[in-house]
C-alpha cells in the first residue's frame, strides 16, 4: 500500500494554518491529492468556526491534521474543542529551520509558513506530538464553562450599562434596588424607571414590593420609603429623563434572560461536573468550588500526555511572561498570544485563593510588599499555582495543603516562616 492510501485512511486532509492579527494563512490538501489550496481568513471567532463547519461538512467528519504553530495558545484553545481536528503544534523553531531550509531568503511570509506547516504535517508528523481531543464530558465541560462566562460577560456589559445610565438622571436607584444584576432590581426599573414615577407610588405599594423581593428588615424598608419622599431629581430636563428612562427599561428587559441562562448553564455544569473522573482532583484546590472547579478541568484538559511540564500550561495560558530582547536592552511583558479565557480562569482562581490558603495569602503579601500591583502580584502567585495544579493533574493526586505547607517548612522557605509568625 502506498503512503498515499496510508494518509487517506489516516487523515482526510492536511492543514497548515499560519495566525496572524489581521487576515490569518491557510494552506489545504486533500488526502490522495496533489491540488494545494491556499486562502486567508478574517481575524473573528465567527470566521474561524464557520471554517471549521466548512472543514467538517466538506470530509464527511474524519480526521483532519492541522499544524500550527504551539505559541498561538488562544487558536489552540479554540480548535480543541472539535473531536474530528487533530493539532499538531509545531515549535516556532521548526518552522524557522524548514524556512530557511527550503527559502534561500530566509524571509517570514504568512502564506508560504501555512504551506510549511502544511508540509510538515503531512511528511513529518511522526516526529510531532498530537494534541489528541479530550473525551467528549470534558469537552462537554469546557464548552458550558466557557458559554456561561460569555454570558457572565454580558451581564456585566449591561449592568455596566445602567450604572451609567442612573448616574446621570435617577442616581438614588443605585441605593434602592440593591444588586443591578438581580429580579428585584429589574422589576423596580420595570416599575418605577424615574424618581417621579416612584414618588408616586403608595405607601403600601412600596412596602408590598420590598416584602415580596426579600427585604424582612422593616426599619429598613421605612428609611427607604422615607428618602424616596424627600429624595431631589438629579435633573429636571424632561427630555433626559423620558430618553433615559426608555434605555432603562430596554436593558432591564434583558437581564432577567441572561441571569436565567446563567442559572440553566450552572444547573448542567453542577450535574456534569460531580460526575467527571477528575471532579474530587479540582474540587480539592482551596476556593475553587462548583465554578472554578470545571473551568480548571476545562484549562488542564483530560489528556495527560498534553503537556509535558508545567512551564507549557504556564506559556500556552499567558500567565508566563514574555522577555524580549534588542541588542543590550531587555523588557518584560504580558503575553498576549494565549487564550483569554484559560488566563482569566487561573487569574481569577488564585485571586480568590487568597482568602482560603495561607500560603497563599503570604505569597501575595510578599509580591504586594516588594512592589507589584494588584493584578501583577495575582498573576505571580497564579504562576505558582499552575505548577502545582500541573503536578496534581499529571500524578492524579488530591490537593493537600497541609502536605505543601510541610513541603515549604522542609525547604526553610520564606513563606513558611510568615506563615509561622501569622499563626
């Protein structure tokens, strides 16, 4: 049988897939086939995924081989989650070498490394390291966690939105509807969308509403009912209050949908999630409960030939710094290839961290005392976490804190002398 049949029957197609800022290089061959074909796709999540159905549709779902380079963190991320593509990340160094080896010149250009990387996966593979899919409950998982964080985000866009917007004409609202992102808030907008409308309302009216929507303290509702009397309008310009008023109404009209999503995606993730082989693994780490707990899973995946240390969780997420260098100068900066969700999950994890670890706690202090800021010191202590969490996962061992707070006294850590002196 010729090597020919051998990629027919393996893979239904190579893909080289060049990432760029703007328009991004593709290079496609068909199993079997001699015809190249090459094309650019916009820079947009709704452009990549309607490639992907193209890709899917066009080989009858088989297995696609796709080469990109391993520094795009976010595109890997992305394309993860289809079962029939197989990654195939290529070291930014290979491609510079088969470069230079087949272009005298030497010269980076998009379409010619699609077609490189292409190549690559096609006569080269068996020296690269797939990026084998997770099985089908994690990348259940990873898709319900990362759709209720869109949702999360759009939430916050429109209570974000109507803070601004009772600013600027009914600002008393902010104090008596309580959380913007909650029923009773949307109801009393629904209701009452200007302090004229409000001060209009009954006494019993408004004792009714408060009594309904929760509020069991009494002398509280009185002092609201009180300051909704004496309260002064901000303004008196009828066309700013009857304009704002409207875009009020408009987006409270929303959010009792989005925060109903939000409830029927935590309600499957709560189901899936105690069911996955890997839940008492993540649901060990401190603080990371039934909303940090499958995002973690969704970032490590189910694979645990994936990563080979821990540095690559750290690089592929954007947690590890990127140090350039220019002649005698040299200059640290965030990564910015990396997915945004996978950085925000670890980032928001060891943030929250902070309140039910020690170490952690003293960890964060050191990087705040010496300097760094806020989000800065959080991301340091996230690099540490990944190592950890990295080490977790690969052995399929429970978090122990007690253990890792005997580890940093057994090494005369810093961290355990403060924590030492706190207790």
């Amino acid at each position: 049988m010729n090597n020919d049949m051998l990629d027919q029957n393996e893979y239904a197609a190579f893909v080289g897939l060049d990432w760029a800022d703007q328009q991004h290089a593709v290079c496609v061959q068909a199993a079997g086939h001699t015809k190249v074909e090459t094309y650019s796709l916009k820079q947009t999540a709704d452009a990549l995924a309607e490639w992907v159905i193209g890709l899917r549709s066009r080989f009858e779902g088989r297995k696609v081989a796709v080469a990109l380079e391993q520094s795009k963190g976010a595109l890997i991320y992305h394309l993860m989650s289809y079962d029939f593509l197989v990654l195939y990340p290529v070291n930014p160094l290979t491609l510079k070498q088969y470069r230079k080896a087949f272009r005298t010149s030497g010269a980076k250009d998009d379409p010619d490394d699609a077609r490189s990387l292409m190549e690559i996966v096609k006569l080269h593979r068996d020296r690269l390291r797939a990026w084998v899919p997770d099985d089908v409950e994690t990348r259940t998982l990873s898709m319900l966690v990362e759709s209720r964080r869109k949702i999360v985000n759009e939430r916050t866009r429109l209570t974000n939105r109507l803070t601004g917007l009772l600013k600027a004409y009914f600002p008393q609202a902010l104090e008596w509807v309580g959380e913007l992102a909650s029923l009773r808030a949307c109801d009393f907008l629904g209701k009452w969308p200007t302090l004229q409308a409000v001060q209009k309302a009954k006494r019993s009216e408004l004792l009714k509403f408060y009594h309904q929507h929760g509020c069991k303290n009494d002398e509280v509702i009185q002092e609201r009912i009180k300051q909704i009397r004496t309260a002064r309008p901000l303004t008196d310009d009828q066309a700013v209050i009857k304009a704002s008023a409207m875009m009020a109404r408009a987006i409270v009209s929303q959010l009792p949908c989005v925060m109903e999503a939000i409830k029927q995606f935590d309600q499957e993730i709560n189901h899936l999630f105690p069911e996955h082989p890997d839940h008492d693994l993540f649901d060990s780490f401190p603080g990371a409960g039934q909303v940090m707990g499958p995002r973690l899973l969704a970032a490590m995946g189910s694979d645990r030939s994936r990563f080979e240390t821990a540095e690559e969780v750290e690089r592929l997420s954007g947690i590890a710094p990127v140090t350039e260098r220019s002649g005698k100068s040299k200059w640290i900066h965030r990564r910015f290839a990396c997915s945004k969700f996978v950085r925000q999950t670890f980032h928001e994890f060891a943030k929250g961290s902070i309140i039910w670890s020690s170490w952690a706690r003293a960890y964060y202090d050191q990087q705040r005392q010496s300097g760094k800021k806020h989000h800065a010191a959080v991301r340091a202590l996230a690099y540490k976490w990944i190592r950890i969490i990295f080490h977790c996962w690969k052995e399929r061992e429970l978090y122990n804190e007690q253990r890792y707070l005997e580890a940093l006294r057994r090494r005369r850590s810093r961290l355990a002398v403060v924590i030492a002196d706190r207790s």
